[in-house]
C-alpha cells in the first residue's frame, strides 16, 4: 500500500515540481533578458552613442534577444555585401567558375574575359604555360582584349560619385587583372640614396618617376605616391629612413582591358614568345580557335576574397556576372535587379530596405536592422548555401576585417560578421555562436557622428554580453 501512495504522490508532484522549474527557467531567461537589455543601454550610454543613431537586433532562432530601433533604415555600408553574397548563391549553382581562354585568328593573339574577379598574376602564369604548350613561339600581329561579355560601364553612377585612385575604388570589366589595380613597393636602401621603387606586376604598362630619398633621420617629407592612369605615370616621393620596412601602396588602374592585354605580353615574353603588334580591344573572330583556357577557383572562394576583405570590385564584378544573358551585354543596374528579385522572394519590408549598389560603396543603399537579420535567417535555414555563406565571412580574431577585434574575448573564433564603414557609418552584421550551442543572427547599423573607433568598441561590447 505504501508503495502505491509513493507512486501517487510521485505522479501527482512530477509535473508540480517540473511545472515550477521551467517558470524558474522562464523567470530566469526573462531576468537574464532585461538585464542584457540593461547592459546594452548602458554600453551605448558609456560611449555616448544616442539610440536614435542606431538600428539594432540580436535574434536567437526566432526569439527577439534584443532590439533597438531594428525596423529603422540606416546607410550599411559595406554590409551590403551579405544582400549581394545571398543573391550570388541562390543564382550561381554550387561550384560555379568563370573562364578566362586565349583564341588565335590569323595573325592575332585573342583573350577573351569571363568576368572572373580573381584572374591574378599566378592565373596569367598558368594561362601562358598552356599556350606555350602548343609551340607557338612568335605573335606576328596584335594582342587583342575581348572585354565584351559586360558592357563598358568602368565606374557605375550607383556608387559614390567622386572617384578616388585607391585600390577599393578600382573599375570592373569582363577581363580583369589583378583586381585592376598596381602594387607599388617602396624599400629603402643606402642613405642619400633613392630608394627603390617596385612596381607589381613589372609589365611596363606605367612608367616610374623615383623622388624617394633614403635618409638616416625621421623623415621630414611623408612618402606620397601618385597615378596618372591617362599619362600611365607613377610618381613617388618623399623620404624614408634606412631602417623602415618596406611599404606597399595600391593604386587602381581605370583601363581593365589595356592593362590585362599589356600583362600578357609582358607575361608571353617571360616565356619566351614575342609579340610583333600592339595591344588593343576588339571581339573575337567568329572562327578563332581556342588554344588555352583557365578556370577560376572555385565561387567559394571567391566570396571569401569579397567578404573577408570587403572588396567592392568583387561585389560589382559578381553582380555584373549575375546579369550575363545572350547576346546582351550584361550591366550592373540588371545584375542589381536579380539581386532585388531574390530579396523580394524572402518578403523584405520595400519601406526598410533601399538596394542600389552591391558593395556599399554609397549612400544610397538602405536597410533596417531587422531586414538583413531576415536575410542571414533566411540563409541560415537553407542548408544549401549556408555553409559557403558563413565561410566566407571574417572571423573575429583569426581574419578578415575582424582580424583584430575580439582577441582575448569569448568571441574571438565564435565570431562571424560582415563590417561596414564610409564616414559617420559603423555597422556589423553576422552570427555568434554560444559555448551552449546557440548561434545568435545580430545586425547592428550606425549613422552618427560619434568616431568610427568609439562604434566599433560599444558594438564589440554589445555582442560580447550576450556570449556570457
């Protein structure tokens, strides 16, 4: 009888005491909650950020952690990239490459671009090695670029209109190399003596004027490197001390095509095969045989290049590619389009979010917290795409644009987020994943005066107190 009323009182207290912990639980996480939302306020207190500057929202799954202003439109900046980023995977099957080939018609050499973003020095290499391949030694006639495949639009008008010659601000084209851009390296050597100057790749496209004298004292004139892409100039000058290390600036060059074109002369003579003509633009023969041919790294790949180091010639190069259709030439404003097609497919809110350039290089664009949390939700659901997605963003602490934030913190590794910054704009948007298990999905946007520096600390800070 005993051990009947034990069972009794068992079953009838089980779900009493199970009822009270799960509202110990609940009051618990609800205290946890109000005063995480306590602390946010005070660390944007702290650095005397004004709420009404930012848009901001923490999810876990569907729990709205917390939320300031989320549904609010701010400038993202660079963050943008995540719109471009889901597009290009929902478009592009998994593994998509781009080829960049070589033709012979006549007496030409033909290159035909593909709209590959990554087609570097090392690609160029393997393309002239598998020509080589095939004996030809001596080019009669021209090297002729065939950038046709995208229209002719360098600097499209959806981004910021003063133009800048810094490598983040370089032209796109169908054949592209190097990003479109130079590398320029200053070393010093004996004092009083010009130091030297390398130019990468040394194709001979630019000529260089040295005014860099190595001195022994602290340089009383800064190093300034300048870039007359029309003369196809670079001028250096300035002082540096004997005991500096090298530097490198980056320079962008606004003629793609001329540049590859002058590139693989320069890269055909290091083989051994000379060029009797010039180099010069036109479309490929109806006729021209293929004789070499490379394929890019994998898409993957690519996205990493564009978000961990937040490159907006990749971004415009990729949207250029999404607009590729026959027998047009494809556009930036068409390739923006597609990426407005699949936005409009997860159900954005038209009033919080304003999409016109793919990199963020602009002031134009604009979107709430809340909007691109739905977008990383939305990528975070679709298995398909996800793991590239999220491989493809900085991780806080190890690369990227976060490779310097979160040292020493719990978010350091656990980290993951696309940045954003033009001037008066700060913004973060990305996962964080707990030592419990839980990944939170977080935006934080920022339009104000307050120092780019100062942001980024209080946003650090935010994502932190919810890690613990």
């Amino acid at each position: 009888m005993k051990s009947l009323l034990m069972q009794y009182k068992c079953l009838v207290l089980l779900p009493l005491i199970t009822l009270n912990f799960c509202l110990a639980e609940a009051k618990t996480s609800q205290t946890k909650k109000a005063v995480g939302s306590a602390g946010i306020k005070e660390i944007l207190n702290k650095y005397k950020i004004s709420p009404s500057d930012v848009s901001l929202q923490i999810l876990n799954g569907d729990d709205d952690v917390y939320s300031l202003n989320a549904k609010t439109a701010k400038i993202p900046a660079s963050v943008s990239k995540l719109m471009t980023s889901y597009a290009v995977l929902k478009r592009f099957p998994p593994g998509h490459r781009f080829y960049t080939r070589l033709f012979v018609e006549g007496n030409n050499l033909y290159i035909k671009g593909g709209g590959d973003p990554s087609f570097v020095s090392e690609n160029m290499w393997f393309l002239v090695n598998e020509f080589m391949r095939t004996g030809i030694k001596n080019i009669p006639g021209d090297i002729v670029v065939d950038d046709s495949l995208f229209d002719d639009v360098r600097f499209d008008k959806s981004r910021e209109s003063t133009r800048v010659d810094r490598a983040y601000d370089a032209p796109v084209g169908a054949m592209s190399f190097n990003w479109n851009s130079v590398n320029i390296f200053i070393r010093p050597t004996e004092v009083n003596k010009k130091a030297r100057i390398t130019v990468d790749p040394e194709s001979g496209y630019f000529d260089v004027v040295n005014n860099v004298t190595t001195v022994s004292y602290a340089p009383k004139s800064e190093l300034i490197v300048n870039i007359s892409n029309s003369e196809r100039l670079i001028t250096v000058s300035g002082e540096v001390n004997e005991k500096a290390p090298e530097k490198v600036v980056f320079k962008n060059v606004d003629a793609p095509d001329m540049w590859t074109g002058y590139n693989l002369k320069f890269f055909l003579a290091q083989r051994g095969i000379s060029v009797g003509g010039k180099v010069r633009n036109g479309p490929i023969p109806d006729h021209a045989q293929v004789v070499a041919t490379y394929e890019s790294k994998n898409l993957a790949h690519i996205l990493g290049d564009m978000n961990k180091f937040s490159n907006n010639y990749v971004a415009e190069m990729l949207t250029k590619g999404l607009a590729v259709e026959p027998a047009k030439k494809a556009s930036l404003k068409r390739g923006v389009e597609v990426i407005k097609e699949e936005l409009d497919k997860i159900g954005l809110d038209e009033k919080q979010v304003i999409f016109l350039n793919p990199s963020g290089l602009t002031r134009d664009n604009s979107f709430s917290a809340a909007s691109l949390n739905k977008v990383l939700t939305k990528i975070k659901d679709d298995f398909s795409i996800f793991p590239t997605f999220v491989d493809s963003l900085p991780i806080a602490g190890i690369d990227g644009t976060l490779k310097k934030r979160f040292k020493g913190t719990d978010g350091e590794g656990w980290v993951r987020g696309k940045t954003g910054y033009l001037s008066g704009v700060v913004a973060l948007s990305g996962y964080a994943g707990r030592r419990d298990g839980q990944v939170l999905t977080y935006t934080f946007l920022y339009n104000g005066p307050r120092d780019e520096g100062i942001v980024r600390e209080a946003f650090d800070q935010i994502l932190l107190s919810r890690l613990k």
